[in-house]
C-alpha cells in the first residue's frame, strides 16, 4: 500500500503500511491532513470507550464519560508534547515541531483503536458480572495494555527516524561516520598461489621436481600469507595463557584479529553508545507522559461511576490513582 493512495481507515495504514507512515513522516508529507485523520481517528475511539466505561452507572455517566476520555489523551498530549520537542533540540535532533505531532499521534491512534476494540470484552462483563471494583481494574489494564502497544509504535518510529538521522546532530554523524576500509587494507592480502605449487613450496620442491628457486614467487607466497589468515595458527594476544585459543566470533575487545570481517560482534556497550541522547530521553518521557496522564485521569474522574454514589461531573481532589488501584485490588 503506497503512502499516496492511503486507506479510509487511517489504522489499517497504520498497522499494514507503517513504514511508508515513518517515511511519509521523515519527508513531511501531507503531516497535516495525516494528523488530522488521526486526530479524529481516535476521538471517535475514545468517545466509544469511554461511553462504555461509564454506562456502568448511568446513561447521564456514559455521556460524560464519553467526552472525558478523549479530552484526557489530547490534554496530556498538550502538556507533554512541549517537553518532546524540546528534548530533541537540547540534544540536536532536527525533528519539526510537526513530526513530532504525528509521531505522538501516531501512539495514541494505535492506543485508542485497540481500546475501542477491547470494548466487546468490557460490555461483555458488564452485562454478566457488574461488580464495580472488578469492572474499574479490569479496564484499567485494557487502557494499560493498550497504550504499551501504542508507545512501542511510538518508539519503533522515533528508531526510524534516527536511522534516517533526523536525532542525531550533523556533527556527529560526520565523526561516527569513519571512511570505508578494505577488509583487504587490515588483513595481508594473500597472493594467489596453485594448490600444487603451494603445497610443493611447502615440501621445498619445485612442482616439476627441481630444485626450488629462492627467487620465485611461487615458493615465496606461501610465507606472505599471515599464519592466522591461513587459520593454521589459532589467535594470540598478549597475557593470552598458552595453548588457549579462541573461535573468531569470541575474540576479546581490542584483539587484532576482532577487525576481520569473522571477528567479534560489536559489544552491547558499544551498541548503548551509539544510540543518540534523545532516544535515551524518548523513554524518560514515555514515564513522563505515563505519570501525567493517570494524575490527570484522577482529576477528571469520575469515568467509571461508583453505583453507591450520585451522578457528579468531577469528584474532589484528594488520594492519588495508584493509591486507588491498591485499595481496589484490596477490597477484591
């Protein structure tokens, strides 16, 4: 599916042509419309869920509901997309304000639609077993189910994204960015020799039978061929204890032989350091984003409905959620 002929659905193009999402993205691209449909997208979603969330008290509740819930993902959005953009320019990302945007949107499009798609399954116990504590826990882990899927979206398009060097300053792409080296230029490349006359070099016979001639490059090749190229001599390093040797693909950090092309892997610490700062910072921010989202739910709640209490717009501010799912999972 191309990126200019997009789907009715915006998360069908989503989950099926999500590559060609990252590159519209990177190349900015219709940005605009494509955050809008998702805008709606997902506030459509939301409203559906939420309505469910809050029939289990009234139709008056699900209503509210209904429009809390989107209004609680764009206000968080709006409180924490300020810190994103800034992050990546304190670090040197060259990423738009309006990329930014959609790569959040993005994460909450992909959250909300798979909310919206649990709400069978939330009905469906609502209907059979209308207990409140276990109704409140029960979508409390689909919206964390959820919005785990949605912010592993939004981390892969943040790599695609480096990978195309929109987090990383120029500058530093330059310096990481050594010159190619021949593999031969680090490994002596070995003369081409006939098997026969290698090996007659190697018995001090011509391969006619004749006296070797100390001048012929047929006999001298074989001694320009490095022993541990030729794999007759296992790799040594300095301190190496004698007669310990080890294969290619386990030689240790700084051995000569960890430059040829069967050498060791780069280590895990040398893969840490290569990713920017900002990528590192993406993660404090997903916490960030967590943190403010479920301080702001228990703001706007009620979203459920206590059955035991009257309808009410807003509950006073007092506790905090995570005090709130304990004692819920308590009174279980």
């Amino acid at each position: 599916m191309s990126g200019d002929r997009p789907s009715p659905l915006v998360i069908e193009r989503i989950l099926r042509d999500r590559q060609g999402i990252w590159q519209q993205i990177v190349a900015e691209r219709d940005l605009n419309a494509l955050t809008g449909r998702m805008l709606a997208s997902s506030a459509i979603a939301l409203a559906c869920y939420g309505a469910v969330l809050g029939a289990f008290h009234s139709p008056l509740m699900a209503l509210t509901s209904a429009l809390k819930l989107p209004l609680l993902f764009l206000v968080t959005l709006a409180i924490c997309l300020p810190t994103l953009y800034l992050f990546n320019l304190v670090f040197g990302a060259r990423l738009s304000v309006r990329q930014s945007l959609a790569l959040v949107m993005v994460a909450i499009t992909v959250t909300s639609m798979l909310a919206v798609a649990f709400a069978p399954i939330s009905l469906f116990f609502l209907i059979t077993a209308p207990d409140y504590g276990f109704f409140k826990l029960l979508n409390v882990a689909i919206l964390t189910l959820s919005a785990v899927v949605g912010l592993r979206f939004l981390t892969g398009g943040m790599q695609v994204l480096n990978d195309h060097g929109l987090l990383a300053p120029e500058a530093a792409q330059a310096q990481a960015a050594p010159a190619a080296v021949p593999v031969s230029a680090q490994v002596a490349e070995p003369v081409a020799v006939p098997v026969g006359a290698a090996v007659a070099g190697s018995a001090g016979t011509a391969p006619n039978g004749a006296a070797p001639d100390a001048a012929s490059p047929a006999v001298a090749a074989p001694a320009q061929v490095p022993a541990q190229a030729q794999g007759q001599v296992p790799a040594q390093w300095p301190g190496q204890p004698a007669g310990v040797s080890f294969p290619p693909g386990m030689l240790p950090p700084g051995h000569p032989a960890s430059q040829h092309p069967w050498g060791a892997r780069p280590t895990r610490s040398a893969q840490l350091a290569e990713r920017p700062a900002s990528m590192t910072l993406l993660y404090i921010w997903i916490l960030l984003f967590g943190f403010v989202g479920t301080q702001l739910a228990w703001t706007l709640r009620p979203f459920f409905g206590d059955p035991e209490q009257d309808f009410a717009l807003f509950r006073s501010i007092d506790g905090n959620f995570y005090a709130e799912i304990l004692r819920t999972i308590a009174n279980l």
